[in-house]
C-alpha cells in the first residue's frame, strides 16, 4: 500500500503530547481527525518523534498508508481543517518501506530561556532571571558530547530498550533575547533535553564543578538530574533523514 510522509508544525501548548490519548487532546489526533473529515476514511498515523505534553515542533513527520492518491494540493484544505495552532508544511509520497521513525537519522531540538518577563515569549520560553555563566554552560554542554549513555536523562515510564543516544552536537548561545541550549542527536530519551538544560542550569547556578555533573551523567540514576524546566520552552527544530528518503519516485 502506498505510504506517505506529513510533515506539521505545532504550538504544543494546548496539546498532551503527540501520542493519542484517551480524554485527551493530541497532535495525533487532531491530525487524524483532520484527514479523515477530508477523505472520508480512518487515518492511522505514526510518529518521528513523540513530542511530550506542551513542547512545540517547527518540524516533525508522521507517516501512514492510504490507497488514495493524495498530492500536495491537498495541504490547503487540510489546514483549512487542522487547528490554528497546527499547521500542515508538506506531504511526500514514499517508498512503501519507508518509515518515519526508523529512517531518521538525526533529530534536533533547542530549548529558549528568557531573563526578562515577556508576555510574547510567555508560552515560548522559559522565564529564569538568575545569574548566567554562559561560559560554564558552554563546557557543561561540551562535556555532554562525550557520553553515549543518557539514563540519568531519561524519565522513568519509558518503553526504550536502550539508553544509548549519539549526541552529534550541543552548545549554548544567544540570540536576540533569548539563551538557547541546542542539542542534536540521531535519537532522544523522554524527557532527556529538558533534563540535560534544568541539570546544567543548576549545576552553574549552585556554582559546582564539571565533575559534579559528570557524576551525575555517569551515576545512570534519573533521580540525581533536574527535570523541571517547563516543556513550553522547548522546540523539535529539524528532522534530518537517510537520503533520498523524502526525494522517492513512485514512477
């Protein structure tokens, strides 16, 4: 059956996540609902990414088979049922084997932290008016480059066989108003970039030593890291695929 590739955008703010839930409203399910309203069919779709609860995406991809052909025209009906704060960017028709998931090969997130109250960056940044040693993050963040093993990132109710994740880059910088963690990597754990930002951010704030955040990263134990920064200052950026994944010819 043919598969095709949906790429959205989405404010997480007003959503439980990505993943379909009972009594819940999800990405997932508005975007079902959305393409089933215009075909008159059930949509069935599966993620790259699981975004949690109130986290944003200006990039991510969900696939699903339909013996429809479905072209690119499409988007403007589509989003024309999708919420405003979900937006339909592209639709690709791939190789039936493609998958969404598995074919990605690199995943990217930033996390956007504000000093200053901001009522347009309210639901898009975290507001932390502590002292920043930018500096410090900066090696904290080089320090993250060197590890393959994240379970001290990762939440507890995880459904992942490993931990292992393969960190391809990850630094702290400034722009325009805002202090950003960017971090890359060809997979992440649940939970892991908030924890990765709250853990650094308290280690400079407590003004400790790189050794003492190595302990925790090599300690494998969840409870010794800070989840707390709130998941609406953080974005899935850009989903990297194998090549020519997105450019197939069905012909």
């Amino acid at each position: 059956m043919p598969r095709y590739f949906l790429e959205l955008s989405y404010k997480g703010i007003n959503y439980s996540g990505f993943q379909i839930q009972k009594n819940a409203n999800t990405i997932q399910a508005e975007a079902e609902k959305a393409l089933s309203i215009l075909y008159q069919t059930k949509f069935s779709l599966s993620a790259s990414s699981r975004t949690d609860a109130g986290v944003h995406a200006l990039q991510n991809f969900f696939h699903f088979d339909s013996d429809i052909e479905i072209e690119k025209k499409i988007l403007y009906n589509l989003n024309a049922l999708l919420p405003g704060d979900i937006a339909a960017k592209n639709i690709y028709r791939v190789s039936d084997k493609a998958h969404c998931r598995f074919d990605a090969i690199l995943r990217a997130y930033k996390y956007y932290i504000c000093q200053t109250k901001n009522p347009f960056l309210k639901d898009r940044a975290y507001y932390y008016p502590y002292p920043i040693n930018i500096d410090f993050l900066t090696q904290l963040a080089d320090t993250v480059c060197g590890y393959t093993d994240f379970t001290s990132f990762s939440k507890k109710r995880t459904a992942v066989k490993t931990f292992q994740c393969s960190i391809k880059s990850s630094k702290w910088y400034w722009e325009n108003e805002c202090l950003i963690y960017s971090v890359e990597a060809n997979r992440f754990l649940r939970g892991m970039v908030r924890a990765l930002t709250g853990t650094m951010l308290r280690t400079a704030k407590a003004k400790e030593s790189i050794h003492s955040f190595k302990k925790i990263v090599e300690s494998l134990d969840c409870k010794k890291a800070d989840f707390s920064p709130p998941a609406h200052g953080l974005f899935l950026t850009n989903i990297i695929f194998k090549e020519g994944i997105l450019n197939f010819n069905s012909t």
